[in-house]
C-alpha cells in the first residue's frame, strides 16, 4: 500500500498471501458464503481509498450504478489494512440506506461509523449511502474496496431455527418492512411465495408491540428447498 500509486492495485488479487489472508480468511469467507451461497465469485477489481489527512468529511452517495431491489447478487467490502481510528477518517454507512436511491446532498444523520483496527473486513451491501468520515488526524489512510460476486441461486441452505417465527420477525416500519421481507424470501429462494397486502398488514412490524393479534396478510414462510 505504501509503494503503490495506482487507485485500482488489482494485481494484489493475485498474490497468493492477500487471496489466502484476506479474501478468503475463513471469518471473511464464511460471512460471504452465508450471503452469496456456494462457490461465490471473487474480486476481479479492487480499489484503493487512499486519504491524506487531514481532510473534510465527503458528502453521502450511493457508488455508481447501483441496483436498488431484493435480490442480493454481490457484496461491496471494505478492507483496513491499518489502524483506522475517528481521528483518521473511516467510512461512515447509513444502515437501511440501500432501499431506495436518495439524494447525496441532503445531510444525513445516524451514520455508523466504521473506525477498526488493522485487518478489518467490512461487509456492506453495494447500494448503501455512505462516505469518509472528516479525519482530523495526519498522516495516510489506506482503504481498500472490492465485490464479491454470486455464482448459484439463492437457496434456504443455512442452519435453520426451528423456532423462528416468520410472521413475527422485525422486518422494521413504514417503507423498510416489505422491501426486507422480500430480500429475506429471495434469500431464501422463495421469492414467488412473498406477498404484501400493505398498510399495516405483514410485514410491517414498526407497532407490532402494541397490536392485540398477529398481522394480516402473512403468505406462509418461504419452503425449505433441498439442494439441487
């Protein structure tokens, strides 16, 4: 990171001691196979955010030609390959942005910041706003940002909870729920099974605490498929 100029480094990909100690650590790996399913596609482009502090805050924005749906076919990951303290500018993400396009120039608040230690592995969803932090600090931070790329369908494959309650489950309120809910079916790989009736019928759960009876509209959870 120290040598190299470029704003796209993407021979690092080959090196075997990046794909083995980063790309593919079993923390990192198992994260993205719960998301991307079996034998998922790695990086083929990596970015390198490289910041001289001290610097101003960026604005919030979504990256270009981001896909806003349910479907979930790559993951947008950021890499600290150093201490990345407040002090030195850490990407900021503002969870649950990732639903719809907004404006970059409307001052958001509630941003999360990311500020990790060395060898961090961050996972985000590629259409969510995000930006730099302001970094107060001196010196040079190191950011690097790659995707990796699902292979298979979708497919309920996961350690299933018995217990788990579809109907009940916190998709979240008013413009979020239903936008969740489907995500979580197309997980599944059962997307043609979700319905939404709407108002405050399932999945919508932002006063499910104060309701008398379970929500209307609830379509069944999604099938567990075998594999193949």
């Amino acid at each position: 990171m120290a040598e190299s100029t470029s704003h796209e480094p993407s021979t690092i990909i080959l090196e075997d001691w990046f794909r083995e100690g980063v790309l593919l650590a079993p923390e990192a790996a198992g994260a993205v196979r719960s998301l991307l399913g079996e034998g998922f596609g790695l990086p083929v482009l990596m970015s390198s955010h490289r910041a001289d502090c001290p610097l101003e805050a960026q604005g919030w924005h979504h990256d270009a030609d981001s896909v806003f749906g349910p479907e979930l076919n790559y993951l947008q990951v950021f890499y600290y390959p150093q201490d990345t303290p407040e002090e030195m500018g850490p990407t900021e993400v503002l969870p649950r942005s990732h639903i719809a396009k907004a404006s970059r120039d409307i001052e958001w608040t509630g941003g999360v910041s990311t500020a990790s230690p060395a060898g961090t592995v961050f996972i985000t969803i590629y259409p969510i706003l995000h930006r730099r932090a302001k970094a107060t600090g001196t010196g040079v931070r190191h950011l690097l940002k790659y995707n990796y790329w699902r292979m298979t369908p979708p497919l309920r494959d996961w350690v299933v909870e018995p217990d788990f309650d579809f109907r009940a489950a916190n998709y979240g309120g008013h413009h979020q729920a239903w936008w969740i809910a489907h995500m979580f079916y197309w997980l599944c790989g059962d997307a043609e099974r979700f319905r939404t009736v709407g108002g405050q019928g399932w999945p919508y759960s932002g006063s499910q605490h104060n309701q008398v009876g379970p929500s209307y509209g609830f379509p069944g959870p999604p099938r567990r498929m075998p594999p193949g």
